[in-house]
C-alpha cells in the first residue's frame, strides 16, 4: 500500500489508555502466561475500526470463503515480556487447496509505516490467489496501528487544519505557525498515547511477528513485505536469521539512508516518476491536455504550485486545495500507472480552478475518508518513524539542505525537506540513523526493484541485497512503473515469486522483468 512520504505529557484519561493498549488491555495479567501457547479465537470479521478507516466488513473471498479476524496477546515492552500486554489484530483467509499441499501461514505486510495490514489484505486479495492455494494468507494491524494499541493524536479537526497548513514555508511567519502545529501535533500523540510510543520501533513489531509465527504454529516465518515491510522483514530477518522460512521482499527500502538520505532519494524518485509521467501522457496518440511536451506538463505544475501557495483555490468543501494538499495528491498519484488518468484529470480541473481532484488524492495519502474521518494512518507514520530514527533536524539544518533537495526535485524538494522536522519535539529517542537488516544464515529472501518506484526508488534493493549479506539477498528487478511490482500484473514478477513461494525455486540473481 501507499507510504506517505516522510512530509513526513498529561497523564492519559481512561478512553485514551484502552485505545493504548489495545483489545486486551494494559493488564499485568501475563505474569503466568506463556504467549507463545495462546490459541488465538478467530471468528468473522467486524467492520473496520475507525482508526483502521472505517467503512464495512470485509466480503467473502471469490470462493465464498469467510474473512477470519482474531487478537493476539504481546508484550507491551518486549524488554519485560512479563509485564503489561496489547491486543494486535489479526486477518486470514485460510488456505484454497488441499491440506496435504499446505506449506502455512504467509505473512503480509503492506507498508506505510502506519498501514492497516487487516483492510489491506482483504483489498488486494484478489493478487494473491495463486499463493492461497499453498498458504494461509494471513496480515495483521502493527502495533500502534489501526486496532492494535493505535497511536492516538489530534482529532479529525484538528487534522483538517493541520492539513490545510502550508507544510514548505517561505518566510519567518509561516515557518513559526508550520513548527507551531508541528509541535502541537506531537504534544497531542504525546498527550494521548504516552504509554505506547516508546513501544512501536520495528524492532518490536518483528519480535510481535516471530511469536505470531510461533502462535500460528510454523516453525519457519513465510513472509510477503511490501514497501516498509521490506524494512520490517529486514529486521525480523537480523533477529531471527534462522526462523526465515520462503520471503519476498518488494518495492525496498534502502536500509542503509538517515531520514535525510531517505528523504532525498524520495525526492529524486517522485521527481523521476513525475518525468515519467509527463513524457507518456505527451507521447499519447491523442493531445495530453496538461501540456504540449514534457518540459511544458512540468512546467505548468510548477506553476500551479507557486499560484496555489499565493492562492488556494476550492476543494472539497468547505476545504481549499493549497499548494501543499495538490503538492500531496500529486505524489498520491505517482503510486501507481493507474493512477495516472486521475492526476491528468485533476490538474486539468485545477487548471480551471477545481482542486477536488487533486484533494481527493490527497485525502487518500491523509487517510481521510469521505465522512471527514482519518484512520491513524499518519500519527501511526510519524510515531513508527520518530521512534525508529535517531536524528532531529533543525530548522537551520533543514534550510541549509532546500537547495540540495530543490535541485532533486523542483516540485517535491521543499515538501520533503520540511518534512525532516516532523520529530525534532517528539517526546521519544530515536533508536539509530538506520536499520541493521544483516541476516547471515538466513534462507535466501527474494528482493524485487522496480525502476520506476517513486516511493523506495530501484537503488534501494541493490542496497538491501548488499546488507542483508552474501548467499541471502538474491534481486530481481522490475522495469516498470509505480509502486512496488507484484501487483503491477507483470507475469514474470509474478512467476518469480510464485515460483519461490509455492515451490522454494529461487530465480537466478539479476533476473530482469519488462
């Protein structure tokens, strides 16, 4: 799924402590309790939470088999995994084919950080049939997502605003109400989730997965990451080398970037997308109505953009579209190539003066649905991030650093770079400048790049490859468009990793996919 770019202490009232700690409480209950023996209750799927977006139950699988969801007890604090537990919710479909066929329980985790792994399973389910046949395909909600102890910052309000603030201030008055609203955003995560934000570094979220792995019965962990969860399994793999079973990891983060390096090579990676898709839509039989040439689809963008910062224009009501929500929808719409006849759409309406296109792309990168209502997609971001990454940049660092970033990007390169200042008040340390995802002795991990990814640019899986050690790492890359590869629909990505999954065969390293 999408992860948004990286824009990117009161004592807790009694509803804030339930959220914090999840379905199972904050109770000192587990003193006696071995968790790997738990037997988990799956039962029929709710309608998902607030914080996981909302909206219906999960339908039946094509065969009319039922969406199963369950809560798994963990430690709160993995350094005392005797003290105080969260409930992380679970989801699986359980295996198609025959019992004598099963291989287990696949794992997904679909990125973010702060993405709900419960809804995005069922949502791209259909892309993972074949792998059922062999599997239970099973994700789940990390801790301080969605309903497993979810982050909890501003309200829906609150956020409304925050959104609408111009995040690429140009001079002293909007630098201070940016860093104003930056810090009392992070007072109020403070504020609300004080008991779980020192506890959802991805450290903690791969130890959660190797007692999954334990709670669903596998001896080895069979894994699918996808963007951040490639940064997830790179972890899991550093701890637990010899528990990784058949895992593929796709669209890869670079795990050996700072937040700065990663926010750069962010902005180069949107930038190269947005390229991209200037040049298909002026190459297209009929005129591209955004632009006569690609220079020209980018120049007027940038244009837009500089007019926007002057003067929104309406959104979606009762909300402007400001340089900074287009600026957002844009990158929303570099995700995927099917997203492109959007972002061709809503600038043309921009151009006339409608910004609700360009809003709604940026409401889904927000995580904002239509009745106004955010998941905790965002706050469950910043605070995975803020608690995982050691640096906290100044403002002074940060304007030192915009002419690096502009000549990155011209569209995206204040964006990110403002971004950078997203931890500098947050009430938790960082836990180091980048992830150790060194796994010697591990099964061989299948490493997918695609040279058109905005989000975790191609260079990364080379990077992932080399750190994850000799005989480990084994790469494949995806000459495409859009984030990620496997659901690009590209058969040979597809037969490479099904092939690895189902039948343990690893394709030759350097393999190359058009």
């Amino acid at each position: 799924m999408p992860n948004p770019p990286r824009l990117r202490a009161a004592a807790l009232t009694a509803t804030a402590l339930l959220l914090a700690c999840g379905l199972t409480g904050c109770g000192d209950d587990s003193e006696d309790e071995d968790l790997t023996a738990q037997k988990l209750s799956w039962k029929d799927c709710p309608a998902p939470s607030a914080a996981e977006g909302g909206g219906n139950p999960p339908s039946p699988l094509p065969d009319g088999d039922p969406w199963q969801c369950a809560t798994m007890k963990a430690p709160l604090d993995w350094d005392e995994p005797k003290g105080d537990t969260i409930g992380l919710a679970l989801i699986r479909a359980r295996t198609s084919g025959p019992a004598s066929e099963r291989i287990g329980s696949l794992i997904f985790n679909f990125g973010g950080p702060g993405g709900s792994g419960v809804t995005a399973l069922p949502a791209f389910g259909a892309d993972y049939a074949r792998l059922r046949t062999r599997y239970d395909l099973v994700s789940f909600d990390p801790r301080g997502v969605g309903r497993s102890a979810p982050v909890e910052c501003e309200d829906d309000q609150q956020l409304d605003v925050r959104f609408q603030q111009d995040a690429t201030p140009d001079d002293a008055t909007e630098r201070t109400e940016y860093l104003d609203s930056t810090k009392q955003f992070n007072g109020a995560c403070e504020k609300n989730s004080e008991k779980v934000l020192p506890h959802v570094r991805t450290t903690d979220a791969a130890r959660d997965m190797d007692l999954m792995r334990q709670v669903l019965g596998d001896a080895k962990l069979h894994y699918f990451g996808i963007s951040y969860g490639t940064e997830l399994g790179g972890v899991y793999a550093h701890l637990f080398p010899k528990n990784v079973g058949r895992a593929v990891f796709d669209a890869v983060v670079d795990p050996t970037q700072n937040p700065e390096q990663g926010s750069l090579g962010q902005a180069r990676g949107f930038q190269r997308a947005l390229d991209n898709f200037a040049a298909d839509c002026t190459s297209q039989v009929e005129d591209c109505p955004v632009g006569d040439t690609a220079q020209d689809v980018k120049d007027r963008i940038a244009t837009l953009l500089r007019d926007l910062d002057r003067k929104p224009i309406p959104g979606i009501f009762p909300r402007q579209l400001t340089q900074t929500a287009a600026t957002n929808g844009i990158a929303q719409a570099l995700y995927s190539k099917d997203f492109w006849p959007y972002l061709t759409e809503g600038l043309e309406q921009a151009y006339n003066g409608d910004g609700r296109v360009l809003m709604a792309l940026s409401d889904a990168m927000n995580g904002r649905n239509e009745n106004g209502e955010y998941s905790n997609l965002v706050p469950a971001n910043i605070a995975i991030n803020c608690a995982d990454d050691k640096p906290r940049y100044t403002v002074g660092y940060v304007e030192r650093k915009l002419p690096e970033f502009r000549a990155a990007s011209p569209v995206f390169g204040d964006f990110l770079a403002w971004g950078m200042v997203s931890c500098t008040d947050w009430a938790v340390p960082g836990a180091g400048d980048h992830p150790d995802v060194s796994a010697p002795g591990s099964a061989p991990i299948l490493v997918v790049g695609n040279t058109g990814d905005p989000a975790t640019p191609y260079e990364g899986a080379r990077k992932m490859v080399d750190a994850l050690g000799e005989g480990v790492g084994v790469e494949l890359t995806y000459r495409g468009q859009g984030h990620g590869a496997y659901d690009s629909g590209n058969r040979c990505v597809q037969d490479a990793v099904n092939g690895y999954l189902l039948n343990g065969k690893v394709p030759p390293t350097g393999t190359v996919c058009s």
